[in-house]
C-alpha cells in the first residue's frame, strides 16, 4: 500500500502526505520492490512466464513451511520458491522442464539490507526425475523467510 516500499510506519490517511525521505533511508527495501516489479513486468526479458495467467501449485509442504508454484504464458515458465520457516533449507520441488534455471530474485540477498542474512540460493539443474506431477525436479536452497524466483537460463 501506499509508502510500504520504503517501510511508511504511519496508519494511511489521505490528509497526511507521505514521508518521502524514507524511500532514501531505505532505499535498499526500495530496490528490493523496484527488482520484483521488473521481473513481473519481464523488463530484462528473462521472466516472460511471471506474465502469464498459468498458475499450478508445484509443491506444498505444510510442515517445512515451504511452498514453489509455476507461473506460465505459452510456452515460458518461472518458479517461485518460498521458504516460510526460521531457518534456511533445500527444498526439493517438481519442475516444469529439467536442465539449468536461474535465480532471479532472492529476498534474502544482503543488497536488499544489512540485516538481511544473505542466504546464497545458486542457479538449479533440473533433472529428469518426475516429481509432484512434473516432468523434472530440482532442489534450491533457500533462505529463513525468503522468496526465490527462478527461469530457465
């Protein structure tokens, strides 16, 4: 919502301006939404699938706290990765289609701010091992509270 790019403390009224100086303060938290609407966007031109309507569940681990889906237009697909637990893990997810893919994003990366950790989450090679209903599975490691997005490379 309004100012939540640059972390807006104050309840929205519409009769109190924002408090601009902040996107500068955190202009770190500022890139990191700025990096995730050009992937949406497929600005760079290696996140078509993140434009499509297709969207199929890949993985879904209640107990890990993990969660990947697929984002699909035509043929071009991207994986969202999310581990929601306090600690960093591999976690293993059918893929759309083996070979290398990847990372885009990591929300975890310490260019998005100091006190983030900076879980390093590397590139994936898919491999022909059918898993939760797809054609190919992989395993990315992802860090505490993070969210990773991943395209064929």
């Amino acid at each position: 919502f309004q100012g939540q790019e640059f972390l807006e403390d104050e309840w929205f009224r519409d009769d109190v301006p924002l408090d601009w100086e902040r996107a500068e303060q955190f202009r770190d938290i500022v890139r990191l939404g700025r990096d995730l609407i050009h992937l949406r966007r497929d600005v760079d031109g290696v996140s078509r699938g993140l434009r499509g309507d297709g969207f199929e569940v890949l993985h879904l681990d209640d107990e890990a706290r993990a969660v990947a889906w697929e984002r699909r237009s035509g043929d071009e697909a991207a994986v969202v990765v999310i581990n929601a637990s306090a600690e960093a893990r591999d976690i293993t997810t059918g893929m759309p289609s083996a070979g290398p893919w990847a990372v885009r994003f990591n929300s975890d990366a310490a260019t998005y701010s100091a006190l983030f950790a900076g879980h390093e989450t590397h590139d994936v090679e898919a491999v022909d091992e059918p898993l939760d209903d797809q054609p190919a599975s992989g395993t990315v490691s992802v860090g505490a509270y993070t969210l990773v997005v991943l395209t064929p490379a």
